[in-house]
C-alpha cells in the first residue's frame, strides 16, 4: 500500500464521514488504549469473521465491512457466515475488506465510525485508529463468549446479548429435564495428519457439554487452558465416554465418514478400541456449528445434544 493514496482515502472518511455529535461512551481495550466509540454505532468495520463479524449479525448489525478468508481458486467468505447467519459477501451488502493484513484503504474508503479488530489481525492498528475509533481484542487470550459480551458492550447491544443468554439457559434446563447430565460421561475427540487432538473444552461444543453439567474423562479435565493438545493412537483408550462427538468441516468438503476415516488414520480399527463406537454412540457435527461463537450455534448444538443422549436407550461405559 502506497502513503499517498491512504491519505487520500483518509482524508474522505474524515470529511464525510458520520457526525461527531451523537453520543458516545469511553471504554479501554485490549491494548489499554481508552477510546472513545458512539454508543449507537452506524458503519462498523468487523476485521475477524469468525470472532467478530458473525457476532454482530447475530446481534443486530450488518457491519459495512468485514475480514474475510480467501481460499484458493475461490471467492472470499465470512467463514461460518452463511451458516449460522445466512449472511456472507454474496447475499449482502458487506464490503470484503481484505484477509491478513486487512486492506486499510478499503476500510477507510468505507466512512467507519467504528471498527474492531484483534491481536490475530495484521493490518496497522495505527492507521486504523486514523481512520475510526479502533477496538482491539486479545482474541489470543480471552474466551469466545467473552469476546462475544464485549462486542456487545462496545456497540451498545447489551440487551439483545441478555435475551440470546436467556434463551441458552432455558435450553440447557430443557436438557437437565430430560437427562442427568452428571451422569453420562461425554467426550469430544478429532483427527489430522495421523494425530489425534483434543480440548479440554471444544468451543461451543464443549461449551455446552460442560454448562449442562455431563462428566468428562479425566484425561480431558487434565488438561490445562484452551490450547489442543496431541496424542499418540495409544491414548485412545483414555478418551472413551457414553458419547463421543466429532466433528468435520463441511465448508472444506469433509463428511463424517472422512472424520472417521481420519482417525482410522492415527489408530486403524479405533471403533473395536472404543466403548462409545463400538456401540453406536459416535456424534458426528459440523465444525462450524461445534466450533462458531454464537447463541445461534448453541441452540443448535442443545438440539444436537439432546436429540442423541435424550429419550434413547444406550450403552454406559463399563457395561
């Protein structure tokens, strides 16, 4: 990107760019920066699909702009967007505004009186605190559905956040009425390039295992933090459960069948090594939905939950 024209788009957003008079609150972020953002923001710029722009659909705003992946030989897409929103570049009026580093001169030719980005996302936080009030998340470091009440709080989306936490609490009331959660050991496992991996909590999957309350092998609570951690095929054995969820991204194409296929790779004839397969007790979900920050892909997942564990008979573990 060359000086001149980012000062020239610059110069745009700053002449027309919205008002200065409606009102505002002073928040820090990430960072420690204080900043200032409009309290009813109208042209926000989202540079995190999965973290950041599928949050705001959910929660009332069409950003004008948003980051976005680039597959090779393919258009670029809000990863999860259509999905678990419908909304993507295709179908909306949403500005790609770049992948890593986000384009700044597309963002500044877009008039923002807000963006947000993150610590992941590589485009110069000081030229886009030129452009816009700039909010900075430590995605690195701080939980999903924390991210996703900041969102909130930083663009006034308080209340909308309050009913999406009601609803999800009266859908894992709906769980705990039909099973004892505390009860059925569950576990949820994946397989790449001959390894197997493992969370101790798997984003909105694991979210919603752990907030109904089911057990987990103590292999899984063992583990420490967020990050994945890899096993060897022996270790099978110590992530066995009533049920085993597993997940596929369908947006690469993947199928269940692959998922198991992939972890026939780290340990070929697993299903004989384990309870939850041998007896049918395998859940395979959509990676998009097990893994996407949002209450959207939470109902689905109680849904998915309840519909394999409740109203069945099966298998326990040691049986």
């Amino acid at each position: 990107m060359t000086f001149k024209p980012f000062l020239a788009a610059l110069a745009t957003a700053l002449v027309a760019g919205p008002a200065f008079a409606q009102d505002s609150q002073v928040l820090t972020d990430g960072t420690g920066t204080e900043i200032t953002v409009p309290a009813d923001p109208q042209r926000v710029v989202s540079l995190h699909d999965t973290s950041l722009t599928v949050a705001l659909l959910e929660l009332g705003i069409v950003p004008v702009g948003s980051h976005g992946r680039t597959p090779e030989n393919a258009q670029p897409n809000i990863r999860s967007g259509k999905l678990i929103t419908g909304y993507d570049f295709d179908n909306s009026a949403i500005e790609f505004v770049g992948n890593l580093p986000a384009d700044v001169e597309a963002v500044a030719a877009l008039e923002p009186d807000l963006i947000l980005t993150t610590d992941w996302q590589t485009a110069d936080v000081g030229q886009l605190r030129s452009i816009a009030p700039t909010y900075v998340f430590p995605i690195s470091t701080m939980d999903d559905f924390e991210v996703y009440r900041t969102v909130a709080e930083v663009t006034g989306t308080t209340d909308e956040l309050e009913k999406l936490e009601a609803r999800y609490g009266a859908q894992l009331d709906m769980i705990d009425a039909l099973v004892t959660p505390q009860d059925i050991t569950v576990s949820v496992i994946q397989a790449n390039a001959g390894e197997l991996h493992v969370w101790n909590t798997y984003g909105s999957l694991g979210k919603v295992l752990r907030d109904a309350g089911f057990a987990f092998p103590a292999a899984i609570d063992a583990i420490e933090g967020n990050e994945r951690q890899i096993f060897s095929g022996e270790s099978y054995p110590d992530f066995d459960a009533d049920f085993i969820f597993v997940t596929y991204a369908v947006e690469r194409g993947e199928t269940p069948a692959m998922a198991r296929a992939a972890l026939d790779e780290v340990l070929p004839g697993w299903c004989e090594v384990m309870h939850a397969c041998r007896n049918g007790q395998i859940v395979y979900v959509p990676r998009e939905i097990a893994s996407s920050a949002t209450y959207d892909s939470l109902t689905a997942l109680t849904q998915i939950v309840a519909s394999h564990v409740a109203g069945r008979d099966y298998v326990a573990l040691g049986q």
